[in-house]
C-alpha cells in the first residue's frame, strides 16, 4: 500500500470524551470516527485491522470444523418470544417495527435465530454434531456506552453455535471451541486467561470467559500459579479462612461505639483486629420468589471482606434480590445501618453467614442499637447456628479451591466467552432430531462469541506507551512501514524504496511505504502513534553506505541493516 | 473442502412462496433460509458466493483508488434531517428509538455518514479527490418484498461516494468508478448492459445502472446496436416516428363507436390502422406544484404508443402527479374514459402531445361524448397546438437518438448504479473544503453501488438449465467437485481422490470433494443443482485403464481424461 493512496489522518490530542487509553489512542490514530452515542465508523485504518482478526478467528474456526454462514441483524420478535428473551431482555434488545407494525430485533446474538435453522434443517443424529458460526453486525442498547470500542452499543461479533446429540457430545464441541480460542488468542500474540464463568443470563451449565490481561481492565480474574484453575471473581469459590470453630472465651458484652458504622472503625476504637469484626448486608428477595410475600435477608462476612452478589444470588430463596431500603432495614432491625448484627433483630429475617464468618469466635457485630455493638458474640450460645454459603470475594492468598496452591488476582478485559447451553434454547424451540433409536432428542447446544470490534481496545489496552499503539504484528493495520527521506527529491532513494517495496511484498508482507512527503518528525510520530510494528528507513547519507535503518515499535534505537539483506531481516522479524 | 466437513442441503421442491426461478433453485441448493419476509439467513453454501463476489468487487475497487472502510448500521437521525430525507423518505425507511427515544434510521445507503466523516476530515483541497466505500448490510423495508434475494428486505450492498474539488473531477471519478464497473462484471463472467439512467430520488446530474442481462429481468434496456448508446426505458428519449405533418385532408366528423373504448377496438370498428389513432391519459398534477390549484392534463399518444410515466413527470408542472380518477375526468370532459380526446373539453385542461402525436393528421381521437370519436381531426384548425413533448416509450426499431441505426430492447436486472451528486449532499450537510484560493468550496460528489446479495440472483436468472444453477466459475461456490465412486469401499479410489484433491487445492484450485458417501445419483444430482462448474468422477473401472471423467456443467457428456493430465486439465480449464 501507498500511504498517498490511503487515508492517513492523527490528531494531537484525543477528543474530551475518550476515557481510556485505547479509546484516545484509537481516535487519535485515526482509527474510528464517533457516529453517535457507542457508535462509531471503522475508518480504513482501523477497518485494517479488524479484517485481520476476523482472518484468523475464521482461520481457526474452520480449522475446528466450524462451518461459516451469516444470520440477518433484523429478526422477526416471534423467535425472540418462543424462548421468551423477548420479555426477559430489557432495554439493551433494540426492538424496531416494520410498515405493518410487526416487531423484530436487532440482534444482539443469535441463539434464536440459528436453533430456528436447525430445527427445521437437522432431522437425524447422522448430521449431528454441527458448528455454525457467522462474523455479523450486533447491536446491544447499553444504558451508558463507553470507553470506545470496548462498551459500544454497535459492534462486530463472532458467534458460533455447536448442536450435538447428547451432552458428552456437547462438551466435545465446547472443547474443541475452548482449544480454538485459545489458538486463536495466541496467534493474536496478546497475553491473555481462559477462566472459569458464570453462565448468568444466557442459562445453561458451564462456561468459560476469555480474557485479555490489562491492568485497566474491568474485570478481576483469579488464578493460581501452581495449577490450572483459573476463574473471574464471580465464580471463584473463596474457602472458609478457618478451619474450624474455636469454643467462646469471652462474654457477649454491649459496648458503646458511638459514631462508629464502619467495621474498620469499631475495630480501631476497640483495639481489635478488623478480621474480628462482622458486617451486616441486608438485601430485599423478590417477592416472586418467596411465595408473594418479601423477605428480609441479613448476610454476614467478615469485616475485611467483600460481597460477592452473584453468590449472593444463588442462595436459595435470593435468585433476584437488591438491597435493602434504609426504611426497610429500620423497620426489621430497630435501627440504622451501621449497627446491624444478628442478635436481637426488632423482626425475624434470614440469616445467612459465609463460611468463614460461620467458623468465627468471640466476634463483633452490630446490637441493633444506634452507638452500640457487641463484642465476644458466638454461634450456638448468643445466635442460632446460621445457614452458611459462600459469599465473598476472593482475595489474594487465599487457598485455591483445587488445594494446589495460592490465588492471585490480575485484571482481564472480556474478550470471549463460551458456554454449555444444554436444551436451554432448543427446549423452548423444540429443536429436536431423531436418535439413534429414532426417537425424538432435544439437541446439546453449546454457543461460543469472541468480540471481534472490542479485541482492538483490549489489545491497545495491553499494548501501548507514551508514543502510542504498539499493534502485535498479526493484527496490526501493516506489518512494516517504509519511510523515505525526501522520496520525490531523491532519486537514488525512491528507486531503493521501491525495490524494497516490492520485494517485501513480493514475500508476502503487509507494508505500507510513506509516500505523502511529510517531514520526518510527522512520518515517525504518525506510525508510532498507529503502533506499526517494524519501521525501515531510507535515506541518502545511510544509502551511500549501502545500508538502511530498522527499528522495532519497541526498540529504542534504530538497528542499521545492509540494503541488501533489509528484506530478509524482516522477514526473520515477522517469523519470530 | 470435504463435503462431510461442510453443509450441503439440497431440496426437491422449492417452497411455494419462490416466485421466479433463481429464488426456487437458491432455496432447493441450500443457499439461502428464509427467516421473516424478505429476510434471509445466507446458508454456508450461499455464503461462499457472497463472499466471492465481495472479493472481486473489493479487488477492483482498491485497484480503482477507493478506500474501504465499514460505517454502522444504525445511524443517527440528526443527519438524515440534515439533508431532509428523513422526512422525504417513506417507510422503506426503517426507523428505530433507542432506550432514551433517540430517533435511528437503519441505513438504506450512507451518503449522510460518509459526507459527515468526510466534512470534518477533509479540510484541503490537496487531501481531493477521496473515494470510500464499504461493504455492508443494508435494509429496506419494501412494501412487498419478494423473489428471495432480489427484492428482499435486509441485503448486502457495497456503495462507494467520491470527494472531488471541481465537477471535472467528480466526472473523473465517475468514469474510474465505471471503468471498475465493467471489469467487475467481467470478472463475474455475467453478460451485463451498462445504460444512462435517470437519476431519481437520490439527486444530482447523471448516472448509469448496470444491469445484467436476463429475459426474466424487470427492467426493459434500450441499445443501438450501430452505436454505443445504452438507456434504460425511462431515459430513452424517443424520436417523432413522423417527420414532417401533412395538411388536413378529410372533414372533421363525429362517428359512432358505441362499446368501442380501446385504440384498437376503434380502429378496427372503423377499418383504419392503429397508428391513425391517438389515446388520451389524463393526469392529476399534485396541488402543492400547481399554486395551490390542482390541474388536470391531457396527455395525447399514438394509439400504439405506451406512456412514460418519467417522462411525463419531467413536463414542467408535472413533478408530482397521479392518474385522476373516474370522478374528475367526468367533471373536466363531460363523459367517460374511452371516449376522452381534446377537442370540446367541458372544462379547459391542459394538453401535451407526444412528438409523434404532434405530427399526425386526420387522426382519430374521442368525441368526449359516450359512443362517439372524431375522425379527421387536425391540429390548427380543430385544435390549437399543443405543447409538445417526449412522453412515450420507445419499441424496438426506432431511430437511436444518436442518429447511427435502430433501437433494440432487451430485458436486465439492475445490479449496480452509478451517480454523478453533483453538491446535492455537501451543499445540505455545508460539507466544504478550501480550495486553491484558500475560499470554502462545496464538494462534489458521487456515489456508486453495488447489490452483493441481489448479484446472485441475477446470475442465476441468466445461468441455469432443468437440472439446477450453472455458475460462472469466477463466483461458484466451488470450482471443482470430486465425485468418487465408493470413497470408502475403494482404497484405489480413496486414494487417487485424496491425491487429486491435493493436486488441486496446491494449484490454487477451489476444490470441494464429496466424501459423504451418498450414492452417485444424488450427488450429481447435488452438485448440478447447486450449480458447480466442473465435475470430475472418479471410479475404479476408470482407474483400472488410468482414466477419470471430467464434466463440465453445460457439457452433455463425460469426457475420460488421463489420470495423471487431470489437475493440469482442469487448471486450463479454469483459466479458459
């Protein structure tokens, strides 16, 4: 490509609204153009860059024997109803009418639309297992779209959907769908987790979430360096930090903590550690759930601990919960948050303790009285022994669930996620085939997306310096750029330029020779900012020595290479 | 490609609802699904023609200068209003709200988004001409779609818009734009007719469409086979078939033709030829036009001449207009369509005749009066003269109007379109540049389309037979497929096949080998349907004497061809 030819155009600074590193690197290198609210044109530079992750996600996907079609982004509602997402999905699903007032979304996946294919295409176990896949246009209406590319409402997304004959068949699938991403991640050349997730909204009964390692991440991912278990925080099982309980030593006593609500300050006030205090969340059940009436829940951790609320969810009794109004709360506790604890509650409510709380002696907690707590309270003796859950994050240290080891934490930006459905979409869709014994089957869905717009955030997000972008070489919008010292006035330069042009991509590399007849400073500051990954310079003084300067995004010197051997150094460079 | 690996699901019958003939054999190949009314899912199979196609066209648009890139699907209404097609548009305009009541349009075409990128990235007229494009699903909410992928609702379009500082440019870019068309559809190995169009509703001073060629296509093409001079029916301009009026030689005389209200049935009646005979067609012209009084006009054609509704609405006053109804040609004539004629109006209206009608003598023409018609009517003594126009649609054998033969007409699919916009969109949008002079200056514009999807239908309504699809090799879904007898009872025939195929796919061929195991009949049942255009069939009696069978799709017979030739004959065959 000839840069004259192409459509080159940075700017200085981000504009006011970019938040995020690779949100401001990505406008500022001219790689998108905001539209409207989380919606954005992929401008030729970025579009580049897309092209060459879609390759290899569709490289990868059919070398796992997935097979590629595409599914319309406006779909008839009637789908949508059958599985009942329609009503379930709130505002994010865009709905629009057509002239005869029939309603239809515009996909945020696809579930339903390719369970309607199957159904109708797929009659016996003889064509099963099959993968579907398609790279589509997606559209979800988040409340408040951020952060560029990483949280818009109109993106790329790769989806694919396997349907086999019983679930042993489905977990093949999702393996050879977890083996590809992980393929298809490293050939990203980005540093980046599979672990464990909750299947949340989606339904069904496993899954794992991809994640691209970035210290500004939104997400908290938990692993352990001596095994393989890895998990986001939500599904990370936080063990009980003591083994067992020890019998009460203390009495349970009253004590003035006026002004204190914090645990962290009626541990100060009283001399005591913070890990011998307990905290009170009080969270209201959805009536739906506990028979038309509301339940008050206290759920008890320890001072130093945080709520998990995905956890917290799957308490029986608590699948939809939201915390408690301050009216509420007086009204079961006789008191204001702040001095809330288990004993002597001014109405009964649930209690549950998590499981370290639940092996705790002589701890403190509110009296349900404002300025008071307790000190030295025990189960058994001054509090019926509680229900016990896992509720709390995991923290650093913590024993890994596997007994191999320790956790740690680093920080993931999602990128992709595969889940075992199970008959969740073709039990409501009757997608069924007919076995072996030629009896009617629910078909094993397993569904499977990589975000294919929001990898460019990630990867800047894990990629970038105070020059800007440093693009992994397989995914950057060019491989190598030329940049000729005075191409239109020196002929000895454009005629070594050109050759070299043309032998690199006549290897088969992805160049781009600056052909604009900007000045060096601009030349420079612009690749460097678009992140290309190896840069060759061309000029008088280094040609009359027979040689030309490379320099790597990340090197911070320029390498003099002999002209003749330019070409093959590089190639070397892209093999590494 | 292994067939077992890949999805091939053929049909006896096409669905009742395909109408014509490339929807029933694109339904029976397994290309495309219908999901909802005029919206498809493109099955694997389809998918990879699609995919072709898009290859070829992005091909030759690089190589024409242009610059891809992707913008979104839904689109911000604020731009639409800028240019007042949001409220000119109708309902083919599909319209949405976000959670916030944001108004969307889901975009039919992009001139809006592109002249907005383009207005704040543009500032000099040194960064001109630029030309974008992008490939990318579009929707249309038409009243009644139908023909599968030829009049659907949700299709793949590539629309391209050029920048330029001055109206020669833009009509460079026009003609580069063209050029690229026609090697384009050569590539696609599809017959096409490139012919000057009207430009429409979407603006601007000059266009053409491209339209491949096909007896079942809706549009009527207008060419002089002397001559380069190509036109659709409503920009045909159609010569006076008399050249010169004769004197007034008969009396003007009223003459009963009771229940004769057809031309024909008149000339009949009466023992004169058709062409003595002139019909009348009232219009209605819109008020809003007209001063705020509507008009009635009388339009006068020869008997066997037929009304161009472009024309008439391009007859100053007529812009807007729709055929009155019964009520009001009572009114304005005094009686009844079928005896309508302009002489002795009940009421004035205004009368335009065609060219030839201008020109005719002692013509027939109703009485305006039930039962009656004039013969002998002149114009300057029976009428006055009238205004004089180009109103109807030229037939084959008129003179072209460049003077150098006669006109054919034949029957196409429009395919492509190319505009010249002229500053219709930057002048609305104030999408200026600073020219030379270092004054704002509107650009010029043009824009170019492409429809993806609609291509293959086209294709198919001029390449098929009784037995299915017969696909230009350029855009088959595969090149070549293997047919062996018993993959896998033959380890003679497994093998060779597993060789050929290795042969081919190392040539660079796009290979398909079906290893499904069916029996010979339906697979070439199959593969003739879905329309590949070579076949090669490889059998162990065959072997035994060195030979396998090469079929070409329009071939009536095999022919044997050695073992060892078969990739080489089949690369000669690809590259004929």
């Amino acid at each position: 490509m000839r840069a004259s030819r192409f459509f080159v155009s940075t700017l200085k600074e981000a504009p006011s609204d970019a938040e995020i590193v690779s949100h401001k690197l990505m406008m500022r290198a001219g790689m998108i153009k905001r539209l409207g609210s989380g919606i954005y044109s992929y401008m030729p530079m970025g579009l580049r860059v897309i092209r060459k992750v879609e390759a290899i996600v569709r490289e990868e996907m059919n070398r796992a024997g997935a097979i590629e079609m595409l599914m319309p982004v406006v779909q008839p509602a009637e789908l949508w109803q059958e599985t009942g997402r329609w009503d379930k999905m709130g505002p994010e699903l865009m709905r629009v009418k057509d002239r005869h007032g029939r309603d239809y979304a515009i996909q945020p996946t696809s579930e339903e639309v390719i369970t309607d294919v199957v159904r109708t295409e797929i009659k016996s176990y003889r064509q099963l297992p099959v993968n579907f896949y398609h790279i589509q246009t997606k559209f979800r209406d988040e409340r408040r779209p951020r952060f560029g590319l990483m949280r818009g409402r109109e993106f790329t997304m790769k989806d694919a959907y396997s349907f086999d004959r019983d679930v042993e068949g489905m977990q093949r699938s999702y393996q050879l769908m977890y083996d590809a991403y992980v393929a298809i991640f490293n050939r990203f050349g980005l540093q980046f987790r599979a672990v464990a997730a909750d299947n949340g909204a989606i339904g069904g009964s496993g899954s794992h979430e991809f994640h691209v390692i970035a210290d500004t991440g939104e997400d908290a991912l938990v692993y352990c360096s001596g095994s393989d278990f890895a998990a986001n925080m939500e599904a990370a099982e936080a063990p009980g930090l003591l083994a067992q309980r020890q019998p009460p030593s203390q009495p349970l006593t009253k004590t003035p903590t006026p002004g204190k609500t914090r645990c962290e300050d009626v541990a100060e006030l009283l001399g005591l550690p913070l890990s011998q205090t307990v905290k009170s969340v009080v969270l209201m059940a959805d009536a739906a759930e506990e028979g038309g009436e509301k339940q008050l829940w206290l759920l008890l951790l320890r001072g130093d601990h945080e709520l998990n609320e995905v956890k917290a969810s799957k308490v029986p009794g608590l699948g939809q919960f939201r915390f408690a109004s301050e009216t509420e709360i007086v009204e079961a506790f006789g008191t204001t948050p702040g001095y809330l604890g288990p004993i002597g509650t001014a109405r009964p409510v649930k209690i549950v303790a998590d499981r370290t709380v639940a092996n705790m002696n002589d701890f403190v907690c509110g009296a349900n009285e404002a300025g008071f707590h307790y000190t030295g309270a025990n189960w058994g003796r001054d509090i019926p022994e509680p229900v016990v859950c896992d509720l709390r994050n995991v923290v650093e240290g913590d024993a890994s669930p596997d007994g191999k080891g320790v956790l740690a934490i680093q920080r993931g930006i999602e990128v992709g996620h595969v889940f075992q459905l199970g008959t969740r979409y073709s039990a409501d869709m009757k997608a069924t085939f007919l076995d072996v014994n030629g009896k009617p089957a629910l078909m094993q869905m397993g569904c499977y997306g990589i975000g294919i717009t929001r990898i460019l955030g990630a990867a800047i997000e894990q990629n970038f310096d105070d020059k800007g972008i440093v693009w992994p070489a397989s995914i950057a919008p060019f491989e190598v750029v030329l940049c000729p010292m005075g191409y239109d006035r020196s002929a000895m330069v454009k005629e070594e330029t050109d050759r070299l042009y043309a032998a690199l991509q006549a290897a088969g590399v992805d160049v781009i020779v600056d052909d604009r007849g900007e000045r060096p400073g601009v030349m420079f500051a612009d690749w460097e900012l678009i992140g290309v990954p190896h840069r060759v310079v061309i000029g008088e003084r280094g040609l009359k020595d027979g040689s030309l300067e490379y320099q790597g995004r990340r090197d911070a010197a320029a390498t003099p290479v002999a002209l003749a051997d330019m070409a093959e150094f590089i190639r070397g460079k892209l093999q590494a």
